[in-house]
C-alpha cells in the first residue's frame, strides 16, 4: 500500500487502490478532448473467495456534467480473488474538461451467493498544469 496507489477504498475485507495517469499523446486540448488512463488493483484480504460482478461509475467534469456508466464486469472479465488474491486491470476515461473525477463501486457476491457493494475511492483526473483538483 504504498505511496504509488494515491487512491485507496477498504469495504471489509476488499480494498479498491486507484492510480490515474493523463495521456497527452491522446488528448486534444484544442478540440476539448482530454484522456486519462487508470490503473486499478483489487485485493482480497480475507478468507473468503468472491467475485466481481458489476461496475458502476459516476463521472464528473470540471463543469459539474455527470456521466454514469453501468456494466457487467471489468474489461470483459469477472474476476474471482480467492483469500490473499489481487487482481488488477486498466482501463480509461475521455473528458470534455482538463480536469474531473471519478468514484465508483463494485457488486461482488461471496461464496455463499450473497451480493454486495464495495467502494471505489473517489480520484481526481488533472492534467499535470490544472490549477485546481477538484478531490
């Protein structure tokens, strides 16, 4: 848990650890075209094995316009993290703004079947000269 995950969420025992980057060589600040990649890592720190399910993210810009994105899995996968396990995948987010955030969750279901939420830790998106952060 180091300072290279700058965004960090514990619901139980799961913790959600979140690193964004912004991609100059992909975004067009002229035609208010900003790209950021983010890594994320799910680590399981207990003994039961679960599942992820479903994303759900909430998506804000500088201007305060609000995306939501649902779906099922994480790039196409649904991961099992047994006890011990960490799982982790990349994913990005186009914005209209030089700067925004992201929060989100995760459905994951235990062993026994039973569904539940997990928090993804609300993270700013800033290009490197932004003035602000919004988190």
């Amino acid at each position: 848990m180091g300072s290279d995950w700058p965004y960090q969420a514990r619901t139980g025992d799961l913790v959600v650890r979140v690193r964004p980057t912004y991609l100059p060589d992909y975004s067009d600040p002229e035609e208010r075209r900003f790209l950021w990649s983010y890594d994320i890592e799910i680590e399981n720190l207990g003994s039961e094995t679960v599942q992820l399910q479903s994303r759900h993210w909430i998506i804000t810009d500088a201007l305060g316009r609000v995306e939501e994105v649902k779906g099922p899995g994480v790039v196409g996968e649904r991961p099992v993290l047994g006890p011990g396990m960490r799982h982790g995948y990349t994913s990005g987010c186009p914005l209209a703004t030089a700067s925004g955030g992201m929060v989100g969750s995760y459905v994951m279901t235990g062993a026994d079947g039973r569904m539940f939420e997990i928090a993804i830790p609300p993270f700013s998106l800033d290009i490197p000269q932004a003035r602000g952060r919004l988190n």
